[in-house]
C-alpha cells in the first residue's frame, strides 16, 4: 500500500511524458529518453497481467492489446504472468514485456503508466468494455504517445476515455514518431 501511494505522488510529479530524446528512426525495442521507458510500437512486446488477476482482468488485457495489433499492426502478445517469472527477467519473449497490475484506487484513477519502474496499473474496479480501452490507454502511453484535450479530436488518448478505441490518428501519429511498419504503413495514416 506505501508503494503504490507513493508511485502515484512521484507520477503525478512527473506531469506528461514528451518525445524530448524518442527519434523517428529507433530501431530498438525500448528506448530511454531520460524519464523513463518508452516501447517501439514496431517492435514485439509481451503484457504479463498479476498472476492475481481475474479472468475478466484477463480477458480485459488481451482486448486491450488486440486494439492495438488491429489498429496498428503492433506486436503485442500476452505473457502468463508465472511463466515469466519461472523463465527470469528476460523471459521467453521475443521482446521486452511490459507487467500490468490491478489495485484498488479512488474513482478518479483508471489507470497508470509509469515510465520509471516500466509498469501499467489499472483501477481493479475497473470491467466490460471500459476495461480494454483503458488498458489500450496505458499501453498508447507506453508507446509515447500523450494526452489529447476532448475538444481537440476524438482518440484513444483522451483523458478519462473509456469508448474511443486506437482511431486512425492516433496511429499515424506513431507512424510519423517511430516510421513506418505493420498497419502504419496503412493508407489512411500518409
């Protein structure tokens, strides 16, 4: 329970996170730009839910990251969280892995991508159809992509969004941050 309080002051303290050292033509699975780590889309990457986890939890993940591979063509797979940790850190992947954690938090709190410790935690109150989108949410963070205002158009990375899915901006936009690959090579993202 410290922790967890604790990582949410630090991350409230950390504001938003900017592309000031991600370059277009990364060719590494996980850069770091000084504050953190910041995952190519282009690039596999495993999500490992708790081992705790519910099976809706579950579920919630693996829609989660079939948002993004639909979208955009990423690499996202899912990692059995016990797997991982018989097989080490480095796990079996073919890439890096990205740990996703349920915890009971206040109403305003969704979720959480902290760029530090490399995690994503989700609201456990959190279900149904808002639970992928927000999962989706934190992973388009762990990608770099930040906040877009309500009023500026719809996307995925709206704050408090729990109905827009990965939109084809949102997906051109990673396009014109890491180059083109998969489905950001896809027309309506030129």
């Amino acid at each position: 329970m410290v922790r967890s309080l604790s990582l949410v002051y630090r991350l409230l303290g950390l504001g938003l996170l900017v592309f000031a050292g991600v370059s277009c033509s990364e060719s590494s699975s996980a850069s770091s730009d000084g504050g953190g780590v910041v995952f190519n889309p282009c690039a596999p990457l495993a999500l490992v839910a708790d081992p705790g986890a519910t099976a809706d939890q579950a579920q919630g993940v693996a829609a989660g990251l079939a948002l993004w591979n639909n979208a955009a063509g990423t690499q996202l797979s899912m990692l059995n969280a016990l797997a991982s940790a018989s097989a080490g850190d480095a796990g079996s992947t073919a890439g890096p892995s990205l740990p996703i954690h349920f915890q009971t938090a206040g109403a305003p709190f969704r979720g959480l991508y902290d760029p530090i410790d490399v995690e994503i935690f989700i609201n456990n109150d959190l279900s149904g159809s808002p639970l992928p989108i927000v999962i989706a949410h934190e992973i388009g963070h762990s990608f770099g992509l930040v906040h877009i205002p309500d009023g500026e158009r719809p996307s995925l990375m709206n704050p408090d969004n729990m109905t827009v899915t990965p939109t084809p901006t949102d997906v051109a936009i990673l396009a014109a941050v890491w180059g083109r690959c998969g489905s950001l090579d896809a027309e309506e993202t030129q």
